[in-house]
C-alpha cells in the first residue's frame, strides 16, 4: 500500500486502514486518528492475551503435576517448552497463512480462537502428553497472533518508522502487561476454583477478543511481495545487527525463563518446610512473578532511552543477562517470602535491561528494510528467538537440577 497517508490502501476497495475519521498531527507530524488508535488497541489487546496465556499457568502447573501425576521437575517443565516449540514450528510458515487467511486481521481472528480451544482443552488432558499436545497447539495460535499482530502494526505505520516505533512500544507494553496479569490472576483462579478455572477462562477471553477483532478489525491484507534488489545502503549494521539482536534476544530469554518450571517448586518446598500453609505458598509465588513482570515493564521505558545506538543497546542487553544469571543464587538463598519478593524486583529490572534494548534495535532494522515480506520475517524471528529461549531455559535449567542434582 502506498500514498501519503489518508489515500494509502484504498484502492481496489480496500478497507485497508479507517483512519479518515478525523486527522489529528501530533508534534512529528504523524496523523493518528480515532480509526487508528481503535486498531492499535485491538491489535495490543490481542498481544496481551497471548501473554497472557503463556504465564498463567506459571505458578501452578508445575507442583499440581508433581502433586498430581508424580511427575519430575523435568517432565513438568516440558509442558512450558511445549508452548515455545509450538511458536517456533510456526514461525516459518507465518507469511504463507497470513495470505491463506487473506488479512492480517483474519488470521488473528482464527488464531485467537484456536488459542481458546487449546487453551480449555487443557481441561480434559488426563496425562502429560495430552497436556503437552494441547499447549502445543497453543504456542502455535500464540505465535500466530504475535507476528500477525506486528504485521498488521508495518501495515498501519505505512512505512513510518516513527509510527512504527509508537506501535511496537504499546504491543510490548501490553505484552508486559498481560505477562504481569498471568501469574498472579492464575494463582488466585487456581487456589479458589482448581486446576481447570485458568483454562477455562483463558478460552472464553480468546473467544471475546476474537469476537471483537472480527467485529472492529479492518481487513489489513498484507501488500503484494516485492522482489529483493540490493542496495548500495546495506553496511555492516543492517547486514549483522539483526542477527545480534536476534542472539541477545534468545540468550536473555533463555535466562529470564529459567526459573519458570523451577522457582514454583523451590517455593513451596522451602516455605512449607518453614510451617507456611498450602494456599498462602501459591499467592507467594504468584506475588513472587508479579513482581518480576511488574518490575519488567517499569523499568521498560528507562531502559529504552539507553538504545541510542546499536553498541550501546547490545552492551545494556549483555549486562542484563550477567545481571540475570547472578541473581540466580539468591533465589536459592532465600527462605522468607520477602527475601523471594525482593530478588524478583531486581530480577525483572535486569530482564528489562536485557530485552527492551534488543527491541527497539529489531524496530531499528525493521525500518531499514524496504521490501514488503522481510519485516514479517524478522517479526516472526524475533518471535522465534525469544520463545526459543524461553523453551530451553526452563529445561536446561529442570535438567540440570532434577537429574544432575545440582543446587538450585
């Protein structure tokens, strides 16, 4: 789609974007209109839920399953690895179903919907491997949501890299947000309604935004593809930088998650040990990953002031990581829910400092791309690093100590 803004996408009929309501110039001279903003928060509220459903669950599956079937830490954790692997296996093929679907708005409709399913589906597994089937499926729907939601934020932005900047900031903001959401609403409908409350309830708020999205979504089909043509602009930054932050994504990622499939068991076994009951233990650990997501998402607009250039942000990115693995023992050291709560602030804080830097870098290189289909597939790479590591971390890390015995 081209023009200036106000004609973009309107030929052959196209519904392409609703923003001729009202112009609305703000100081850098972009137009954001009533139509436009009604996407974005859409397109934002479809991201979040996708968050949402991942770190639900966090607090709680992998001691039900302990309590449940008997399972080892490292079974349990391969339940989270499942989501992930989904969002990888998909990633690929992004670009090939957003055309099947005809729009980037459709293909968030029916991946909201498979999301749902998924999601409630977990209900009725009676083993690990029904499970693990089931949240399969859904980290694929979630990975869908994902890259079709960025693509349908390179649509509206019409190749404005400052709009397209303004958007990728709200879609990361409301994923900290519903990442925050997850665990403490899953550790409140767990301990007052059982195992199958989070799910069921994930599977009707899928089914809500997927009704809204339909209803109020413009179609936003994806532009016709371009063929590649080199470029005398190419230097050392867009032909390495991607890749660097697609590196940094993945390893900070694989830190961050680490304690996902862990931290919930070592809770509970040190507080019960100290005379805590059951019910309190479950709020504490979803206080515990509160405050992580909390922390993560405060400290998000701090931090991406510090990416003012490529080295500085890959520098912020690697700090963050050491920062993240050093924090790692005091979780082990602590024994009192406070001592939990303080470590999780600093926890998120780094995790912050580690990923936000390597997004605002990925905006970077997206805006230097010209041609129609490579900002997708580095949306959708970006996607597939970071749930790379956010598969490997809770697995490396159950591994190591479920059947190496090392200390937590």
């Amino acid at each position: 789609a081209t023009g200036d803004g106000r004609t973009g996408g309107r030929a052959g009929g196209d519904r392409l974007v609703a923003c001729d309501d009202r112009d609305e110039r703000t100081g850098d001279g972009l137009l954001w209109t009533p139509g436009l903003r009604r996407q974005l928060a859409l397109l934002a509220v479809a991201c979040s839920m996708e968050a949402f459903c991942y770190t639900i669950c966090v607090p709680f599956l992998t001691p039900y399953l302990r309590a449940k079937h008997g399972t080892t830490v490292t079974a349990s954790s391969a339940v989270f690895v499942a989501y992930t692997l989904g969002s990888v296996f998909v990633t690929p093929l992004v670009t090939y179903a957003i055309r099947a679907c005809g729009c980037c708005s459709r293909a968030i409709v029916i991946s909201l919907l498979v999301l749902g399913l998924a999601e409630s589906s977990s209900v009725v597994a009676c083993d690990l491997s029904t499970l693990f089937a089931a949240r399969f499926v859904a980290g694929m729907a979630g990975g869908m949501v994902w890259s079709s939601v960025l693509s349908a934020c390179s649509i509206l932005s019409k190749s404005s890299s400052k709009k397209m900047a303004t958007m990728f900031g709200v879609i990361l903001s409301a994923v900290s947000l519903g990442t925050m959401s997850g665990p403490a609403v899953g550790g409140v409908l767990f301990a007052h309604g059982g195992f199958s409350a989070p799910f069921v309830a994930m599977g009707v708020l899928c089914l809500l935004i997927a009704l809204l999205a339909h209803l109020l979504l413009d179609p936003l089909p994806l532009p016709p593809a371009e063929p590649r043509r080199a470029t005398s602009e190419a230097g050392p930054c867009s032909t390495h930088a991607p890749a660097l932050v697609l590196l940094s994504v993945a390893v900070g990622a694989l830190v961050f998650s680490s304690i996902d499939g862990v931290l919930p068991v070592h809770i509970e076994d040190v507080l019960i040990a100290r005379g805590h009951v059951q019910g309190s233990v479950t709020m504490d650990v979803s206080l515990v990953f509160l405050l992580i997501s909390l922390c993560y998402g405060a400290c998000a607009p701090l931090v991406g002031g510090l990416a003012h250039s490529h080295s500085a942000a890959l520098y912020v990115s690697t700090a963050g990581s050491l920062v993240l693995a050093s924090l790692l023992p005091a979780f082990a050291l602590a024994t009192q829910p406070w001592q939990y709560y303080t470590v999780a602030v600093f926890y998120g804080a780094a995790g912050s400092a580690q990923l936000t830097p390597a997004s605002a870098l990925l905006e970077r290189a997206v805006s230097q791309t010209k041609s129609a289909p490579r900002p997708i597939l580095l949306y959708a790479c970006f996607n597939c690093s970071y749930v790379s590591g956010m598969a490997l971390g809770p697995s490396i890390f159950a591994f190591l100590v479920g059947e190496l015995f090392f200390s937590f």
